[in-house]
C-alpha cells in the first residue's frame, strides 16, 4: 500500500514538472482567425500571409490556414468554412476584434 502511494505520488511529481514545461499549457497565446473569403465554386481565397498585414502591429507567433467545424450548405458561391489562423497574445485580442478577427477554437 505504501509502495502505491510513493509511486503515486512520484507519478504526480513529473506530470507537473511536465506541465510546468509545456509553453502550450501555460501559455499567455490564444489563436484568432477570420474568414480566408473563398466560396464555393470559386476557390480563390486570402492567404494567411496576406491577411497578416490586417492585424498591422500584432505581434504574430504563428499562422496556418484552417477549417471551422460547420456544416455549409453545397451551393455555388457560399461560404467554404475556410479561415486563416492566428496565434497571438492574449492581451491583444480586444484590438484584433476590432480588426474583424475573433477566437478560435478547435472543438
């Protein structure tokens, strides 16, 4: 019994030294995105570095294209879900929704 608990206990020593570690877990980023403005039909789309320049003064740490977890309707020149993704400071989210961006989450 004793022995479980001390491994137990060991176990629970090095997940939070590994959490500790982790910048994804403690870190002070979130991820905006805006729509890429490519339809259906038409293809076409902003890429993510083109968009950058819209979050002007933003300090950017990563950009990727991306997918919203939605369903569209199948009509020609209707939204695709498709998006450009940004990874950016937390403390400057209230300036990139002024800019037209908003959070992004995976789920």
């Amino acid at each position: 019994m004793k022995k479980s608990l001390f491994l137990l206990a060991i176990c629970g020593v090095f997940l939070t030294a590994c959490q500790s570690q982790n910048p994804n877990l403690n870190s002070a980023r979130m991820d905006i995105y805006k729509s890429d403005e490519s339809v259906q039909c038409g293809g076409g789309g902003i890429s993510p570095e083109q968009m950058r320049s819209q979050l002007q003064n933003i300090v950017v740490y990563q950009m990727r294209k991306g997918q919203l977890n939605r369903a569209y309707p199948a009509v020609c020149g209707g939204a695709t879900g498709s998006v450009n993704i940004y990874t950016i400071d937390k403390g400057q989210l209230a300036q990139a929704e002024q800019l037209g961006f908003a959070p992004f989450s995976e789920q």
